[in-house]
C-alpha cells in the first residue's frame, strides 16, 4: 500500500511539473509574439516540422532495413527448409 501511495505521490508531482512546463511555454510564446518575434517563431516551427518529418522518414527507413536482415538464415536456406 505505501508503495502505491508513494507511486501516486510521484505520478501528481510529475503532472504538476508537466503542466507547469506546458504553460510556461505557452506564456513565454505569447510574450515573444507580442513583442514583435512572431516571425521567428513560425521559422523555428516550420524548421520543426521539417526536422521531425525527416526524422520519421529515417526511421521508417530504418524500420525497412531491419525487415530485410535475414535473422533466420538466408532466404536459400529458408527455401530449402521449407521445401525439404
């Protein structure tokens, strides 16, 4: 029992950090678009949406290459054993 209190004691003091985290960014954000840095801020998203759209295309094709290593033999000695 006192491990699921301190577990949950835990998670709450987490989400509270997060959530501090989340509208202190927020805050910080509105501030800088109303001094006059909204520019900057849609260059650093969209170079943010670049970098994470190349970043999933890397791990997909990392994904495909790991698909295609042969962990159970090459594909003649898989042929051979399953008609064997």
């Amino acid at each position: 029992m006192i491990n699921l209190l301190q577990y949950l004691q835990t998670m709450f003091v987490f989400t509270l950090l997060c959530a501090a985290f989340v509208f202190g960014a927020y805050w910080l954000c509105q501030r800088l678009r109303a001094r006059g840095h909204g520019s900057k801020l849609d260059a650093l998203a969209g170079w943010h949406s670049r970098m994470s759209y190349k970043g999933a295309l890397h791990s997909l094709e990392a994904l495909r290459a790991f698909h295609g290593l042969p962990l159970y033999g090459s594909r003649q000695q898989r042929a051979a054993r399953q008609t064997g």
